[in-house]
C-alpha cells in the first residue's frame, strides 16, 4: 500500500492551495483518512480527519479556513486549504487508517511542503 500526497508549494498568506493524495494498492476499505502537519521544530499535529461516516474533525486552529473531503470510490482525500496564514507552514502529510489483506495498517505518504510568506 502507498499513499502519494502532492500539491504543496508556496503562496502568499491569505491565499489558496489544495492538497490531494491517493492510496494505491491492495486495499479492503479504508476506515480514516487524515492529514497532519509538522512545522519547523515543531511536533507532527493533526490538522484534519474524515473518518467513515463522514465524521470529520479539524484542528482548532484551521477552522473555518481548511476543509478535507475523501473520494472513497478513488481511496483518495483532499485538503482545500483558505485564507492560509505563515503559520501554516510546514510539511503536510496524508495518513490513512486500511484495511489490506486482512491487516490493518496506518500508512503515512511522503509529506509535501507548503511554505506561506507575509
């Protein structure tokens, strides 16, 4: 199993970018699928997570500005990210919580880099 993540770059604060990453893989289901964070040293922080259900969970510090949505017929989730802030630099990384030949895993992607200038 292989998460891809990509859409990084670097955007001037009060601006847009989304963030998109796939599963690929012998996959059973998929139970969560989350993306997280880790600025310059700093701890890795969950930004957000959309587990089945549609049950979805933000960090205090990105509501109303970031929204995750997952494409379940494509093992795929997308952060759009608005109004972004140079405190939301950092490494972005897509975590998923799966189901593959009868084995749970929690798989991370690579990180893409996401650099906000004031």
């Amino acid at each position: 199993v292989q998460l891809q993540a990509y859409g990084g770059g670097l955007v001037q604060a009060g601006g847009s970018l989304k963030l998109s990453c796939a599963a690929s893989g012998s996959i059973s289901s998929i139970n969560a699928m989350a993306w997280y964070r880790q600025a310059p040293g700093k701890e890795r922080e969950l930004v957000a997570v959309e587990t089945g259900g549609g049950n979805i969970n933000y960090a205090d510090s990105v509501k109303g500005r970031f929204t995750i949505s997952r494409d379940n017929a494509k093992n795929a989730v997308t952060l759009q990210m608005n109004s972004l802030k140079p405190e939301d630099t950092g490494v972005y990384y897509c975590n998923a919580d799966l189901i593959s030949r009868n084995t749970r895993y929690i798989s991370w992607g690579q990180g893409t880099h996401v650099t906000v200038s004031s």
